[in-house]
C-alpha cells in the first residue's frame, strides 16, 4: 500500500557528450533496457514454469561450487610465487578473454585463484574457500545464502572483477548509502589491480557525477538509487516505444530520441541482501512524482475522521485484521447516508463518502502510531516492517498518509503526481543478468527461481555454527510474556552473557524498556525513534552484561562482534519477543548470535495477541498445530500463510504489470 | 482495496497526459437498456460495435484533443459526481476504445500491440472454427450494394402496408390448410423419401435465401430511414449440422435506438420465410397432387413450418430468436452475461468472493439471465447429444472426431480452467480454502448420491396381451348356417353351441338309414319268428347300419360346434349369416378366455439375462394407448430359451413393436436376434375390477431390477446404447 516517493530533481541534467561515439551504444543498450518485459506465460505453460522452478530450485548445486572453489585454492601455491608483473600480465589476458566471453572453466578458476592473491596483496584479506564458492556461484548467477559475518563484501568482489572485466557494468546494490561508500571505498584497490574503475552512486551523488559513476566498471549502489535513476532517465527519454519500434521510426526518418540519460543500460546486478529487496520490497512500486498544487484537503479529512468516530464497531463496519482491511457493513452505508444528510459537495455522492471513511476508519485502526509510523518533525515517516527502520521517502498512497497525518493533528503533505513509476519487481526483472546474496534464501527460493530465474546456493559456513536454538515459549498473554522475558533476561544477564531482545514494534520496544528499567536492569534501546548512536550500541551489544532491546534494526546487516571474555560464557543470546511474519526475518535476528563460529543462543515467546496470530491464528490449521504439535508449529503455519498472502501480493504487483503494459501499450511504455 | 469502485488509480499517470479524442468518423447512437441509457459506437470501416453506459460517453464526449484526460475527467467528476468513471474505468476504458480503434491521440501506433491483438484473435477465430465445426461461417459476398438498389422497391414490406398485407397473406395460407392437417401429416412421409431430397434441399437453400435477405433488406430500410448506416456486408455459407445454408451478418441492428426495429430485424427473415410458406401454401390447396408444383410447394411449407418452430424461433441457441429475445428484454449479450451471472451467484454464495463482477445490477434482468443461463445450458446439452447421435448414425468416424472435440471444448478445456481458477485464480486468494471445501464438498456429494447410493433400477419391454387361453373354432363338416351365437358372448364349455349348421343331404341320410335299420330290425324281428338262418345275417346289416348311422349322427354332430371351455365366443367375420355354406375345416371364430388375460413380453438381450429368475415378481405395466393408467401384473414364468418367433407381429418394428425383426421373413414376426418371453399375470384392481385390458393390446411392462447407484446404471445403459448403435 506504500511506495516510494522520489522528487523530480529540477533541470540540472547530465549535459550528453554529442561527439563521444559510447552516445549512440548508450542509447541502444539503454533502449533494450527499456524494452517491455516478456509477459508471464499463460495457461499450461504457466503450470510448466511452476513445476520446473519447484524442481530446478531443488536442483543441489552446493558440492559443485565447493569443489570448484577448492580448484581455487588449491592454485594458491602457484600464484602466490607470480610476481605483481606477470600477475598483471595474467589479469591483462584474462581481461580480453572475458571482454569476449570465450572464458573456459580453467580460466575461470585460474581468474579466481588471481582475484584471491590479489585481495590478499590488496587488501590484506584472503577469501576463505567459502567465500570463493559463494564468488563462483553468483559468476553463474546464482543467489547464495551464506550466513552473517562470513565476509559479504569480498565474496562480491570475486564476480565484480569477473563481470567487470566483461566490459558492460556491473552493479552492486547494497542495503544503504553507507554501505555502498565503504564497500566502494574498501574494495577499490582490489579492482585498481585489475584496472577496473570503481564509482559509487549514493543519495548525495550530484546528477552530473553520476553518468560518470554509472560508466564505472564496477558500480556500487542502492536499489532505490539504480531504480530512481533509471525511472529518470526513462522520463528523460520520452515516450519510447522500446527497440524496435525506434528503429522502424528512424528508418522512417525519425531520430531516436535520446535525452540526458544517466545509465548505460541494465546488463548485471548483484545485489545484496537480496531477499529483502527481491522479495520484501518487490511489490512497493517506486514512484517518480512531482509536487503537486496544494488544496486545502485538510477539512475533508477531518470531517472523514469525524464521520468515521460515529460509527459503531461490528454493526457498522468490520476490521478484518488478516488483509488489513476494513469494510462498510449495509447497516454503516445507512448510518453514513443519515449522518450526512444536511453536509454538501463531495459528502453527496456515496461512493466518494463511503471511500473517504474506510480511509478514515483505515488510518485509525490498522495505522498505528511507533507501530506503523513515527512522527518526526510534523511529519508522518513509515516504518518499514521488516527492517525496523524509518523511510522518509515513503508514503502510502491513495490519500491514506494524508489521513492518517490529519489524524495525528499534523497539516497534511501536499498531494503528489505521479511521473512514472517501477515496482523493485520488475524493475530487477530488467537486468539481464542477476546474482545475489543474503543470510536469509532459502525459504523463498522456489519465488526466486520463479520470478528471478535466480537458483539458490547455500553456502556453509566458515566455521561451524555452534547457535543454540531452544524451544519457543508460549504464554498466555502479552502480560505473562514479558514478566518471562525479564525472567529470561535477568538469568542471562546474570551469567554475564550479552543479551540483544528483539521486538516487532517502536511501541513493544519501549514496553519492554520500561520493564527492564522497572527490574532495575541498564539496557540501551534501539529502534526507528531511538536510533541516534545505532553504531555504538551495536559496538556495545556484544560487550559482557549488555542489555539491548531493538526492532528489526538490528537483524539483517548488523553484525554484533562479541566483547572479551564473552565467548567463554556462552556468547550472544537473542531473545524474539515476537515472531515476525516471515521466517526469514526471524533468520536475521537469530543470526546476529552464533556469528563466525562463536557460540550464541536464541529462543523466542509467542503469545495468542502476538500480531503474527491475531492475523493468523484463526485459520483452523494453525489452532489445530498449536493443540496438537505445539507453538513452533502453529507459528511454522501461521507463517506459511502470512507468506503465501505476501507472496501473492506480489503477484498482483506482477499481473498489474503485465495487464497495463498489454492494455495500455499504446501510452509510454510503464511510465 | 475495500471500496467497490476505488476512485484512484495506480496507473492513471499513464493515461492523465494524453490528449485523445474519439476517430471523427466514428458514429453513436443513444439506446435505452433496462431504463439506462448507454451509446453504441460504430466504426464504419470494420462495422464493429462498441457499447459504453452514459458517464463514460459522458467522459469520452469531453476529450476533444485539445483537454487532456486528467482535466476531463476532474470535469467529470464535478458534474456527475458518484457516477462518475473512476480512475480505474477510465483507463480502462481509453484502453478498450483504443483497442477497438476508436480513439486517435498524438501517439504513435502500437504495433506491438496491434500484432498481439491480431495473433489472439486469428487463434481465438481458428479455434472458434474447430469447436464450432457444426456452425462454422464461410462469408462469401458483400451484398450490400445489392440491397442498396433493391431496398427502395421493397422497403415498403416493412412498413404497415406491408405487414398487413402480410397478415392478410398469412391469413390465406393458413385458410387454404384448413381441413387438410391430415394429408398434411401424411405427405412428410415422403419429403424425406430419396427422391425428394435434391428438391427438398434446393427448396431449403431458396427460401433460406429468402429468410436472409429479408434480414439484410430490414436492417437496410430501418437503417436507412434513420440514417444509421445499416449496412449488410457480409452474407455467406453457414454450416449447420454439415449442411451449409446461407446467412448475413446484420449486426448494424446495434445501432438501431428502437428496440422494436432491432427485434424485428431478428425476425424479418421468419417474416420472409412465412410469406413465401403462405404462397406455397395456397399453390399446394390447388395443385393436383403428383405434380412437380405440388411436391415443391410442400417442401417450402414444410421448410418454414420445421425451421421456424425447431431452431429459428428457439431463443435457446444463437438464431433468429435469440436476437429477438435479447432485444426485447433490453438485455445485449445475453448468453454470455447469462453465463457471467451465474458464475457471479456460484462466487458470491458458494465460494464467498467479496466483490465478484456483477453482470447487472437489475433484480428483474439478473432473474431473466439466471433462468437463461439454466434453460440454454440444459438445452445445449440435450442439441449436442441429439445431433452427435444423428451424425454418428450417418457417418461415424466424422461423429465420433465431433464427440472427441466436443468433449474437449465442452468438459476437458473447461475443467481444466476452473481447476486452474480455483487453484491459483487471483480473484479466490482469499477464499480459496472455502472455493476448494464448497468444490470438493459438491463433488463428493455427488459422487455419493451418484455413485453410492443405490437406487432402484428400472428397464421396460413391450408385451402383448393375450387370453390365457384361446381356440380357433373352424367349421366341423360342410354345411349351412342354421344358427350361430353372436360374437362376444360367453360361452360355456360343452353347453352352448357356438353355431350350428345343416346338411339336408346327411339329415336324409341319416333318415333314411333310420329308416332302413327299421326296416332292418322289422324284417330281423319276423325272420326270427320265423327262425330262419337269415336273422343272423340281418344282425350283422343292422349292425353296419348302426354303425353307418353313428357315422352320420357324428356327422351331423359336428354341424354344431361348442365352446371346448369356459370363455368367450368371438366371431371371426362379421358377414357370416345363417344359409352360408361352409366347407369343412373353414375358421370361424375364436373361443378365448377374455376375462382371463395374460401379457407376454419380449425382453431383449440386454434386459432378459437381467430379470430375477423366480417368479411373482412385481411388474408395473401401461397399455400403449392409456399410459395414464397404471396396472400391476406378476410375473409367472420367464422362458430363459432364446427364441425368435415373437408372441406377436405387433411387437416387431414392422408392426409398429420396438424390437428389430429380421429382414428375410415377410411376415415381421421373427426377431433379428433372440429374445427372453417373461410371462405376467395382471393383478385386478384395488377394487376387484378386472384389469381393462384388451387382448391384443400392446403393453409396456415396467421391471424393477433391484438396486444399484446411478451411475452405474447410466454407465450399462451408456454402453448399452453405443453397442446397440455402433457395435462398439
């Protein structure tokens, strides 16, 4: 129901190099960019494509890359004795071969055992075999999972050098800005030794550096910026009508129009983290817009919010917690009739009045203030479920986040107009070759192979992973699970162990907060309100006796190094103090213990109110697993269902796709 | 979104900049629908037709080129409020006018999309062919310039002149039939006959001509006198059940506003067609029968009569009277918005979809679609089956590819999409588990009731009654008629005597050997008195005389015939009157026990075997002529044998029976293949009447065969009916 919000920068565009010759092959590539996806098969073919993603996903491909990257290291000896002339010599040759792609497997792994020696020459760092599997797994386009602290950054670096030897751009999407800076930055001698240049595009980038930025061979970036980025040039464009109708307009005369673009085209991604923006962030669509005129729409939606105070819950209008929705019974489009009565203009008609209360009714009830949103400076930011964190960029659409700031007393944004917009979906979709990699794959990789074309590998650890799990909890109300989660809490902190609780919400957060100050226990608080010293309180999560209540903030990307001394107690313990909706994200806060073989423990309390079985609980299934295999199944099922909902979500966001480029091919191509 | 009609659309940034307009030569006309108004646009150069309801002409009417559609469309709102197309409508919208070619904006073309559009229609037509191989169309002509010259000198034929004098003519035709529905009947008899078949179908290829062209010169002088283009470009070959007739597309209709006109262009080819049976009809009262003339002006009355009733006027299929009727009720589209609104009561009611598409909002008209919807599937079935087996009986190999195709167009494609619907369809996500327990629940209900649950199995033969009893009483001796009782009065066995004649000759005969052996016994009396050796050898005489005298006696006594038991005397022929002559062993009548009925029925190969083996069974039976009157009989003995010869002719096919009889015996009393004889007793009635049955009746007997589910037994009679007709 959110989006993203982009502002259209004002005219300081790119000026084009009319005389460079890469003009016209930027347009090109930047054409088959924008050329409109192939739709979805139809009918039995799409019963073929399901069945073969089920099957290919379940494809092992694990032992093949393992051996492959002992291929690697056991080149190590060789290569370490080649002086930095011939390594140069090698890299020059290889660079040829792969600009051509006739690259055998030999050369391959030969490639990789010189990426691996010149990283250790470079930047000090020897990828572990592990890390050279993961390189080689995403080199043929693949997603590996591979778990916390196992050294992201270089594993990417493998394929970046390939890729970027191949001569088209390669970018790297990272989880935020500061990511992508310091990766950019760290990995950068690497690629100097292969003469690969390396830029960055994050949200300060000015525009006229970024058409530089994006002719890098290697591009660090985020998927917001890659994706605005291309909407603006897309824009920049004007209506193109894709390849081949420009080519049938230029032989009739016509030039192709080729604007101030910024990019060259979509050829490889790897992206980071992928499964949040593959998957939890695929269907928000990102929307390019302009400033619109401002009306005084305030009055409107407060007599809405009025309105919506008169009417009586279960008589008038029902909340369905599972879609979140809420709908007018017949009994509330009559009250709603009578009660407007003697009001004018748009309270009229009914169907503009019964869509204004829902909205209404809506933002009351299923928008809850530090649960879906915070207010900072007068304005209403989301807060993203999955990642805990703000997004000022974001909005919900449709008028509901002008509600909901009336509702909160705050005058509402102007409305906007939409320029052109992408979902992350298809917009990743575009690229013609995808990796990737996160902690998190493997329970979403039959969507990845579906959707993406991208076959998951699971990489094992470095070390083994020696995290206890220990059996869910269940308790009988929110009251009774948090008196056990301080029970808990003061047992661990007693032994010295660092203790990091997760929680769902701002509002649960500071809950648990109070109790833990009440129980006399110090603790620090992170999450998208209190998020001023996020990289001190990390650093400090893993010091002996630190208690640290967070959000999701502190699952995917943050890595908790454990203090002195900390080990030999037992590690990190994480605490879930409610299951999230998708089992992955649950992965990512257990993960922060356990990281690169230390030992760390997780446990996590479910309660009947948790949000997780107020939605989905009610489904016979999960009542009945909760009766007869315990809590851990009945979440196991809940969370099936809230993932099949969320999976289809996407799949709407997909059909929409596919529904208006069909019906309205004949305006601009998805603008 | 929880609203019916969001207002906002995600995609209305798409459309908000463009400055579109209607094709300036595309033409609208206002029509009343159900008491709303919606405008049908026609695009004169593939005369196509497009409908949109009042608040979309209402927005397309503002786009001028020059506004764009954003602006148009807060206009819009402003001014019609509530009704007011939504974001979502008006994309939708722009995007099916621009489809249909309606729309011109600054835009280049969409060749893309045009491409994607031809392929799916080409494959859409293509397979239309191949589902539809019974009705394919082949157009053939465009006679549109032809019924430009002509429609002036018979416009007039559908103006009040016309049609009264049509009704006149009507009139005239039907008076001209009064009294002869009996040779009426009698001479279908031969319209099928081999040697009227070319004429009969160059009698049907004329006046269906007649029938089309009087559609094509309807839709043209409406259209013409409202200036609303009625043109007819295409007329061509319609294969109907392999056999190709003409047909015209008048599909200008749409753009007629009066429903009344539309209605009567449906009907002006049955209006045609009538007036030319009319004619027919009058040259067939006064043509002598034999002729040429005769047999052809049947032929046209037979034509229109059959075609009119069975398929033109038939609203159930796609002909004349469908039309007729959609126009009527004010309902377009009807047979797929029929089907669209029972799909939407099966989704709301049964699988609890929130907000499925609603084809109407009318009370009135979601009655008519449902009663049509269930009418024309039931009989859509019932055509298809009925001429699956009238080709399959012609040519089987061409029935049997039809029966594989219909089966997958009609069972296998739409299983295979309401499986696909209710799996991963979008619009059940959230109601899926309730679509699959409703689905499921249905299907195992009906499994159940079909499958399991055993109902009594019923099949039925045809009898004959017959007397329990019956004798042939013929003539013992020459003779006249002297007296005889009249037919049907009961007899008693050796009392009554049924006729009796005289021999004068043997009477004196007899009298004269009387008088002999008198003689003889008077002449033997004084030869014994006079003791001579003669009156030994008179004995031996008067013996001989005796004897010869018992002769005659027995003779004579034969001149008599008696009931040989108790029943009813019935008199072979009427004419038989006292001074006949009679030659010895000549039939004269019957004696029956009538009072005292038996049935015997010839059950064929697949009943007989079938039949429980003991008797006493109970058998419902109806004779042929009362079937409303129901009788109860038991069964006395089933002969298990084989046999050929059939109790009666009557039971044969050329007797008018149901049994194949075998072609090489002329009388039609032996079966073609072996039958079971079952014997039943009928039981008197509740009151102790006698049944009122007749000997000789025809009766069907009704037996029950124990119990088995139903689909088992449809199963047999399946199997028993492709054996029966193809031996397969």
């Amino acid at each position: 129901m959110d989006h993203v919000r982009l502002r259209q920068p004002g005219e300081s565009r790119v000026r084009q190099d009319a005389g460079s010759p890469f003009a016209s092959a930027q347009a090109w590539r930047a054409s088959l960019s924008h050329q409109p996806l192939k739709p979805p098969p139809t009918g039995a073919d799409a019963a073929w494509d399901t069945v073969m993603s089920h099957i290919l996903c379940r494809v092992p491909r694990r032992r093949r890359v393992l051996r492959r990257a002992r291929q690697v290291v056991a080149l190590e000896g060789e290569v370490a004795g080649y002086g930095s002339d011939r390594l140069v010599d090698e890299a020059d040759r290889l660079r040829t071969v792969f600009r051509r792609r006739r690259e055998t497997p030999e050369e391959l792994t030969l490639a990789a055992a010189i990426i691996r020696e010149a990283a250790r020459r470079r930047l000090g760092m020897m990828p572990y075999p592990v890390q050279v599997a993961a390189g080689l797994a995403m080199i043929d386009g693949r997603l590996v999972e591979m778990a916390t602290g196992e050294g992201k950054t270089l594993s990417a670096a493998i394929p970046a050098v390939v890729l970027g030897m191949r001569g088209r751009g390669c970018h790297i999407i990272t989880a935020n800005d500061y990511l992508a800076q310091r990766d950019a930055e760290t990995m950068a001698p690497l690629y100097e030794a292969f003469g690969l240049s390396v830029a960055h595009v994050v949200g300060e980038t000015p525009p006229d550096q970024r058409q530089a930025a994006y002719a890098a061979d290697i591009t660090y970036t985020t998927n917001k910026e890659v994706a605005a980025d291309f909407l603006r040039d897309r824009v920049a464009m004007g209506y193109n009508p894709g390849v081949n109708a420009s080519l049938l307009a230029s032989l009739g005369g016509a030039h192709l129009r080729q604007g101030h673009t910024v990019m060259r085209g979509l050829e490889c991604a790897i992206i980071d983290e992928a499964d949040a923006i593959l998957i939890d962030e695929a269907g928000t669509p990102l929307i390019l817009s302009s400033q619109g005129e401002n009306t005084d729409e305030k009055e409107r939606y407060q007599h809405a919010l009025q309105l919506a105070d008169r009417l009586e819950r279960g008589r008038d209008y029902r909340v369905d917690l599972k879609h979140r929705e809420v709908d007018l019974t017949h009994a509330g489009r009559r009250r709603l009739t009578e009660i407007t009565a003697d009001m004018t203009g748009i309270w009229r008609g009914s169907r503009i009045r019964e869509e204004l209360v829902t909205q209404a009714l809506t933002a009351r009830l299923l928008f809850l203030c530090d649960q879906h949103y915070v207010i900072q400076e007068d304005k209403v930011v989301i807060v993203d479920e999955s990642t805990g964190r703000l997004m000022p960029d974001r909005t919900w659409r449709h008028g509901l986040h002008q509600v909901i700031e009336v509702k909160e007393g705050l005058d509402p944004s102007p409305a906007q107009t939409t320029l052109a917009s992408i979902s992350f979906q298809k917009f990743f979709r575009l690229y013609r070759r995808l990796a990737g990699m996160t902690g998190t794959a493997w329970e979403a990789r039959q969507e990845f192979q579906q959707t993406y074309r991208l076959s998951t590998v699971r990489v094992p650890t470095h070390r083994p992973c020696v995290r206890k799990h220990l059996a869910p909890v269940m308790c009988s109300g929110v009251d009774d699970k948090n008196a056990r989660i301080i029970e808990d809490v003061k047992e661990y902190h007693a032994l010295g162990r660092p203790v990091l609780l997760g929680t769902r919400n701002v509002d649960s957060s500071m809950a648990l907060s109070r109790l833990l100050t009440e129980a006399g226990l110090a603790h620090e608080v992170l999450n998208a309100v209190h998020h001023e010293h996020e990289a001190k309180i990390i650093a400090g999560a893993g010091q002996r006796g630190a208690v640290t209540v967070a959000t999701n903030m502190a699952g995917r990307g943050t890595d908790i190094k454990l203090g002195p001394g900390v080990a030999e107690r037992g590690g990190l313990a994480v605490i879930a103090a409610e299951f999230n909706d998708d089992r992955r994200i649950d992965r990512q806060l257990f993960g922060r213990a356990g990281r690169q073989g230390d030992p760390g423990a997780a446990r996590a309390y479910v309660c009947p109110y948790d949000d997780l079985l107020k939605r989905h609980g009610r489904a016979l299934s999960v009542k009945l697993a909760a009766r007869f295999f315990g809590p851990r199944a009945a979440v196991a099922i809940a969370q099936a269902r809230a993932r099949r909902l969320a999976r289809h979500a996407r799949k709407s966001v997909l059909r929409s796709d596919v529904w208006s480029e069909q019906f309205l091919g004949f305006v601009h191509p998805d603008h | 979104m929880a609203f019916e009609r969001p207002t906002f659309s995600d995609q209305w940034h798409r459309v908000a900049e463009l400055r579109p307009r209607l094709r300036s030569l595309v033409q609208s006309s206002r029509q009343q629908y159900r008491g709303h108004t919606w405008y049908i646009f026609r695009d004169p150069s593939n005369n196509k037709f497009s409908r949109v309801d009042d608040a979309g002409h209402r927005f397309i009417g503002m786009l001028d080129g020059r506004r764009t559609v954003d602006e148009v469309w807060k206009a819009c709102c402003e001014q019609l409020g509530d009704r007011a197309p939504t974001q979502g409508e008006a994309v939708q919208l722009l995007g099916q006018l621009y489809a249909s070619n309606l729309l011109e904006a600054d835009l280049p073309a969409d060749a893309a999309g045009m491409f994607r559009r031809r392929t799916k229609r080409i494959r859409r037509e293509v397979g239309g062919y191949i589902m539809g191989l019974l009705f394919a169309r082949i157009p053939l002509w465009d006679p549109d310039r032809f019924l430009n010259r002509w429609v002036k000198l018979v416009g007039w034929c559908f103006g009040p002149i016309g049609i009264a004098l049509w009704s006149v003519l009507l009139f005239c035709g039907l008076m001209s039939l009064a009294g002869k529905g009996g040779q009426l009947v009698n001479q279908t008899e031969g319209v099928l006959s081999p040697g009227n078949l070319p004429w009969l179908y160059v009698s049907m290829v004329v006046l269906k001509l007649v029938h089309e062209l009087g559609h094509g010169f309807c839709c043209k002088h409406f259209g013409r006198r409202r200036h609303a283009g009625g043109e007819v470009h295409t007329l061509g070959i319609m294969f109907m059940v392999l056999m190709p007739v003409p047909y015209v597309d008048a599909s200008s209709a749409w753009s007629l506003p009066s429903k009344w006109q539309r209605a009567f262009i449906g009907a002006a080819g049955m209006y045609a067609e009538l007036a030319v049976a009319s004619i027919a009809a009058i040259i067939w009262a006064n043509s002598a029968s034999g002729t040429l003339v005769h047999a052809l002006a049947y032929n046209a009355i037979f034509i229109a009569g059959v075609s009119t009733l069975l398929f033109n006027l038939n609203p159930l299929i796609k002909f004349d009277g469908y039309y007729i009727l959609s126009d009527l009720i004010e309902s377009p589209n009807l047979m797929q918005r029929s089907k669209d609104m029972l799909y939407y009561v099966v989704k709301k009611y049964a699988f609890g979809v929130k907000r499925p598409r609603k084809p109407t909002d009318g009370r009135r008209e979601q009655a008519w679609l449902i009663t049509y919807a269930i009418l024309s599937s039931i009989y859509r079935v019932f055509l298809s089956v009925t001429i699956f087996f009238f080709i399959a009986d012609k040519l089987f190999f061409v029935g049997m590819m039809m029966a594989a195709l219909a089966i997958v167009g009609w069972v296998v494609v739409p299983l295979g999409k309401f499986t696909h619907y209710l799996t991963v369809g979008p619009e059940l996500v959230r109601v899926r588990s309730r679509a699959l327990g409703v689905t499921l629940g249905t299907v195992a209900a009906l499994v159940v009731i079909l499958g399991f649950i055993p109902v009594a199995e019923r099949d039925r033969a045809e009898g004959v009654v017959e007397p329990r009893e019956i004798v042939a009483v013929h003539a013992g001796a020459d003779g006249f008629i002297r007296r005889m009782l009249p037919s049907n009065s009961a007899v008693l066995a050796g009392e009554d005597a049924l006729f009796v004649s005289e021999d004068r000759e043997l009477e004196s005969r007899r009298d004269q050997l009387i008088a002999r052996l008198q003689e003889m016994q008077a002449r033997r009396r004084s030869a014994i008195v006079e003791e001579t050796a003669e009156a030994q050898a008179m004995l031996e005489q008067v013996r001989a005389l005796h004897e010869q005298l018992a002769r005659v006696e027995s003779d004579l006594e034969k001149l008599t015939r008696r009931a040989p038991f108790d029943g009813v005397w019935v008199c072979g022929s009427s004419d038989t009157s006292t001074g006949m002559y009679l030659r010895r062993g000549e039939a004269m009548g019957y004696v029956a026990t009538l009072d005292d009925l038996r049935i015997r029925v010839a059950a064929d190969q697949f009943l007989g075997p079938r039949l429980p083996r003991e008797a006493g069974t109970v058998v419902e039976l109806r004779a042929r002529n009362r079937p409303d009157q129901e009788m109860v009989g038991r069964v006395t003995r089933v002969v298990r044998g084989g046999r050929r010869q059939l109790p009666s002719p009557a039971l044969g096919l050329m007797g008018g029976g149901e049994l194949a009889v075998s072609s090489d015996q002329q009388q039609g009393d032996m079966a073609a293949s072996p039958f079971f004889e079952v014997e039943i007793e009928v039981e008197p009635g509740e009151d102790g009447s006698p049944p009122a049955l007749y000997a000789g009746q025809r009766v069907v007997a009704r037996f029950e065969l124990g119990r088995a589910p139903l689909l088992v037994q449809g199963w047999r009679a399946l199997r028993q009916v492709l054996q029966e007709r193809f031996r397969i």
